[in-house]
C-alpha cells in the first residue's frame, strides 16, 4: 500500500457521500472530501487522493467525470456508486483515459446501520488492483459482492427497482383512493399486508428526485412497467368471467412455485 493512501468522495457531503465516508475511516483510512461549497476543489482532490469515489446525482455525473478528466492520472483508481450501471460505465470508460474504473452500485440506503450481508453489484472496467484492494474490505465488513456487466444490471434493476417502486407508488395510491383512513387499514393488516406496509412505510427516508430518475431513466423499466399493468388488465377482466375460479387457481399456483423456489433461495441465505 502506498504511503499517502487517501480517499477522496466527490459529493461527500450527501447521505451516501456520508456512509462511504464512515466506512473507510471506520478501516483506517484517511479521507478527503469535495462537494459544493464543501472541503477540497476537484484539483486538490485528485491532487491528493489516489481512490476516488464518485457519490454523484445521475443527472450530473457526465458533467462531473468531464470536468476531472484531465486531472485524472494513471495512479487513480475511480470507483462509481450510481443506481443504473451502463450509462455511467460508457461516461467513465469514454471520458477518463487514464487510471483504473470500477462500477459499483450499492443495493442499500444511506441509513443503515449494519452493512455485514448486504450486497454491493460491481463489474472491474479497466485494471485489477482497484477491484482486489475493494472486494478484499467488502468481505472484511461482511458484505456480499455480485459481479455484473453494467446493461445486466440495469436490466435486473428494471424489475428490482423499477417495478418495485412502480408497485409501492400504486399501493399507496390505492390506499389513498380507498377512502378508508391509513388508521383503519392498518389496525386490520395481516401479518403479510404488515410486511407490505413497512416497505412502503420506508419510502419516507429516500429521495423522490434519485427515485424519479431511476424510474425514467432505466432504459429497459418500460418493458416490465407495460408487461405488469397487461397483466393486472387481463387477469381483472378474466377474473369477471365465468372461469373466474378456476383462472384464479391457475395463476395462483404459478405464485405458490415461483414462492416454493423462493424458499429454497432464502434458506440458502439463512444457512
């Protein structure tokens, strides 16, 4: 390791910028941190750091690589932490010519408290020490690495995410249209409405611009967006007909092996 081994974050003073920021000084290392009107200007921070950790709105991340690509060195090792994956990677690749690249995409909120078994989605984009040195204090802490090409990854987020958030959004829009009051709703919740709650309930913490721009963004969420609302047009028409039942059955024991496969996963995990 090298004598002067810093860590700088650009956009530090954000919430992720913050829990990267206690992550590594948690492990010993020194870190430099540029946002606006906060801590170092980029110069001095490429000037002094050697990783240097992109913490950056998508809608700004282009203009930003821009502006530190020529202070960017063969010595440097960039890491991103952006929500989608393949755009950000061909700005890295196309803009930054020297230095190692790595994408990342933390699948985790800046508030959790305990990282040991969550996941980081990472795939090297050029040089191999940058992803031996950050794959090697992943497992240190606990967390879980998954490699993926950056369009996979996207592809996946547009369920994972796209849909997922879509789902919430409908939820609780139905929820308001009912006309019953979130009290009522909530002191008859079973168990698994309870569960279902409390993911909503989670919305309250994040930022609806990052999850505007995941939602509109992913190139392949209309493709799931479309195939979920046919599917609730088509099974709300065929469960008003005279196959109801047995329509019903049909598709709920598609859910009981797509459950019954889930199961297996999660032991796995569990064990």
């Amino acid at each position: 390791m090298e004598e002067n081994f810093r860590i700088g974050i650009i956009g530090g003073a954000g919430k992720m910028g913050k829990l990267f920021q206690n992550f590594f000084q948690k492990r010993g290392y020194e870190v430099l941190i540029s946002d606006k009107g906060i801590g170092l200007s980029l110069e001095e921070l490429l000037e002094k750091g050697k990783v240097i950790l992109l913490s950056l709105p998508l809608e700004v991340f282009p203009q930003v690589v821009k502006e530190m690509a020529p202070l960017v060195s063969d010595s440097h090792w960039i890491i991103d932490i952006c929500s989608l994956k393949y755009e950000p990677a061909k700005v890295m690749k196309t803009l930054l010519k020297r230095g190692e690249l790595l994408a990342t995409h933390p699948l985790f909120g800046p508030f959790e408290k305990d990282l040991t078994g969550k996941t980081i989605a990472y795939y090297p984009l050029r040089g191999k020490h940058l992803s031996r040195w950050f794959l090697s204090l992943l497992e240190k802490e606990g967390l879980k690495a998954v490699k993926i090409s950056p369009k996979k990854h996207d592809k996946i987020m547009a369920l994972v995410q796209v849909l997922n958030h879509f789902l919430q959004i409908l939820i609780a829009k139905t929820i308001r249209d009912s006309g019953f009051s979130l009290q009522e709703i909530f002191s008859l919740s079973t168990p698994s409405f309870l569960k279902q709650l409390e993911i909503l309930r989670r919305l309250a913490k994040q930022d609806e611009n990052l999850y505007a721009y995941i939602q509109l963004n992913n190139p392949f969420g209309a493709k799931y967006r479309s195939i979920f609302c046919k599917n609730c047009n088509s099974l709300n028409k065929a469960f008003k007909g005279e196959k109801a039942s047995s329509l019903f059955i049909e598709n709920f024991r598609l859910a009981k092996e797509i459950a019954q496969e889930l199961e297996k996963l999660f032991s796995v995990e569990e064990n």
